[in-house]
C-alpha cells in the first residue's frame, strides 16, 4: 500500500542506537533494567499516577488487571464494540462475558444497557475508551458503586487523552494500555496498566514476573509479562517525542474534519474535544454498501482504510449468541482513515477525494 492506514513513530535512529550501545555495556537485557525502571517512573509522571505498571502487551495488560479480580468465575460485563483483545482476554481468564450495547453518538458501553445486565455473577464492568473517546464514566462509576463492581477500561486507545483535567487513564479501579505499533505511543510491543494504590500495583508487579517476590520466593500465581530493556528504550525515546506526536495528530484530524463534504457518512462524536488525543479517524457510512465502495475504491488506488472495529464482538463463534444491534450496525459501517506522524496534507487529500467521492 503507497498509503497504509497507519505506520510507527520512529525516534532517530542514532538515537535509539545510543540506547543500544548501552544496554551492550550493561549486558542486561530485561527482568528490571535501568531503562524499565526510568520509562515506568517517566510513564507515570506522564499519566499522572505513581501506581503504574509497564507490560509486555496491551493483551497482557488485560490479563493481569482481570487477575486482580481474584478467583476467576464469574461474568464481566464488557462493550461489543472494541478490538477483540478485550473480549479473548476475559474468556481466557475463566469469566464469562456478558455483552452491553454501546451509545449511538460515542460509541461507549451504555451504562443503561449496562445496569440490565447486572446480576448475582457479576464481578466487574469492563468497558472501552474507544479510539481514546473516553466513555459515559460518571454512570459507569455509579454502577460500579452502586452494586460494588469492579470498574475495568480498556484505555489501549487512551494515551495522550485528558478528561475533566487529568488523564483519562486515571479513571476506574484499573485501566490498561496497549504500545503496540500500530498505536499513537508505542514501545514496539507492550502496554501498562494504571491502577489506584500500592498494594494493587505490587501485586501487578508480582504477577508480571511469575509470582516472584525473591530469587527463590514466590507469592501467588504469575506470568511473563515483563516489557525487556530494548522495548523500555523505545519507550523512552518516543515519550520524549509525545508531545510533537501529539500535537501532529491533532492538526492531521482537524484537516480530515474539516474538509469531508459527503453527506453519506458520520465522523466521531467527541466527548471533550479539548483532551482528546485524536489518535484514530474513524467514519461511519449510513450503509455498510457505502463502506465496503470506499475500501474497495481506496484499495485501488493504493490506500488502506481499516474496519475497525469489526466485527462486533457478541458474534464472535466462542461467544453464546446474543445480539447488539447498535454495535453490530455500526461496526458493519465504519472504517478508519489513514493516520500516523509522516502522512502528508497532500496524502490526507488522496483519501478525502476517496471518501468525498462515495
Ligand atoms: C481496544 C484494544 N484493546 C486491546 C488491544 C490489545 O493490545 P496489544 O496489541 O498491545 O496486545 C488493542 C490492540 O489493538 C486494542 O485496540
């Protein structure tokens, strides 16, 4: 593709070599190195909260903040509309997901849809920030308290957003990133997870590293999710660049919003445009038909729009059937436009004419 829907910020490479050269001097390539321990403090002090741990996946992230619910059974209830990391991890740690519709305009987990759902078996609300969009957070915090649920956000999508005047990673019990690639911020692979006190995060800390709390001392069950020194480094480097990052983005979808003249689709409803991180445009035909035209059209000519997210994640084949009809119509709609540091103005106008033209 001469346009793909999305490529990686890449700090100079002298620079990352620097950072190499070091990790040769040291010969210390993971299990708390010099540069996991500084990205984990920078990453924090970015985010607003000392209680952050730094992981090897947005997956993982997943995995270990839903460990901290304790004795895996039970249902969670979750959003049909997010990538399917969020759905395979709650199956993959024993809980059964229960799916809530989503809000029309902001595409979150509808906290009404949620309280429906509420029942004996229910541990914990599982929502996402989706395309850093915070969700309707008020509600589901009231829920939560209301029925004393754990309150979970996939915020993979989140890094760089504020909400009311902090990050919005510091809402919730937990919340977790992902810093794979394809994202706005990323370490290569890996992710974190944010969490509300020291006690949480130690036990986050200890599930990372297999249960280790001593060479030879285990408390608790554990995994590997440790992010390695070459990963921390990229780390390092590319959250010194967030800002320009940032601040690229926002300029990118500002021109995207400005200059879509069909009348045959929507653009993403913000919730607080002054903190959103605009790290995906996405748009949203009125009929699936018109979609399916634009990535066939754009395909051709060398640009890549992504369905995402697709498909709505109630029918998945592990998943008992159920239906969400506001997340399975959009996401037979929607689709994301290219977006990434080096995409060019005259590049963004290739992809209008597309879009423009259906
Ligand atoms: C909403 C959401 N959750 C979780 C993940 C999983 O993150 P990772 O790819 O870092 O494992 C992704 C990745 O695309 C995502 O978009």
């Amino acid at each position: 593709m001469r346009i793909p829907v999305s490529k990686p910020f890449l700090p100079k490479r002298d620079e990352y070599r620097k950072m190499v050269d070091q990790i040769w001097q040291r010969e210390w390539l993971t299990n708390n190195g010099d540069f996991l321990i500084n990205f984990e403090h920078q990453l924090g002090k970015f985010i607003g909260s000392p209680h952050t741990s730094v992981v090897s996946s947005g997956t993982s992230a997943l995995q270990l903040a839903l460990k901290t619910l304790g004795a895996n059974k039970g249902e969670i209830i979750t959003t049909p509309f997010s990538y399917v990391a969020t759905t395979s991890s709650i199956v993959w740690e024993g809980f059964k997901p229960i799916f809530a519709d989503i809000e029309e305009e902001f595409l979150g987990l509808d906290p009404q849809k949620v309280t429906a759902k509420i029942s004996s078996k229910t541990r914990a609300i599982l929502a996402t920030h989706v395309y850093g969009n915070p969700c309707l957070i008020e509600d589901l915090e009231e829920i939560s308290r209301q029925h004393g649920l754990a309150l979970i956000f996939d915020g993979a999508h989140s890094f760089g957003t504020s909400y009311n005047g902090k990050s919005l990673l510091t809402y919730g019990d937990i919340a977790t990133l992902s810093f794979h690639a394809t994202k706005l911020f990323h370490t290569i692979n890996g992710g974190a997870i944010v969490c509300k006190n020291k006690e949480t995060k130690e036990k986050i800390d200890r599930y990372r590293n297999f249960g280790h709390i001593g060479i030879n001392e285990f408390n608790g069950e554990g995994i590997n999710a440790k992010m390695c020194e070459f990963h921390s480094a990229m780390g390092l480097l590319n959250l010194s660049a967030a800002k320009n990052i940032l601040a690229k983005r926002k300029s990118q979808w500002e021109l995207y919003e400005g200059e879509i003249s069909t009348k045959k689709l929507s653009t993403l409803e913000l919730r607080e445009r002054e903190g959103f991180n605009a790290s995906y445009f996405p748009v949203i035909f009125d009929k699936s038909e018109y979609m399916l035209e634009a990535v066939r059209k754009a395909e051709k000519n060398g640009i890549e729009l992504r369905r995402y997210f697709y498909p709505s994640l109630n029918t998945l084949n592990y998943i008992e059937p159920n239906h969400c009809p506001i997340s399975e119509s959009v996401s037979s709609r929607i689709c994301c436009l290219p977006l990434y540091h080096k995409l060019t103005e005259s590049e963004q106008k290739e992809v209008l004419s597309i879009i423009n033209d259906i």
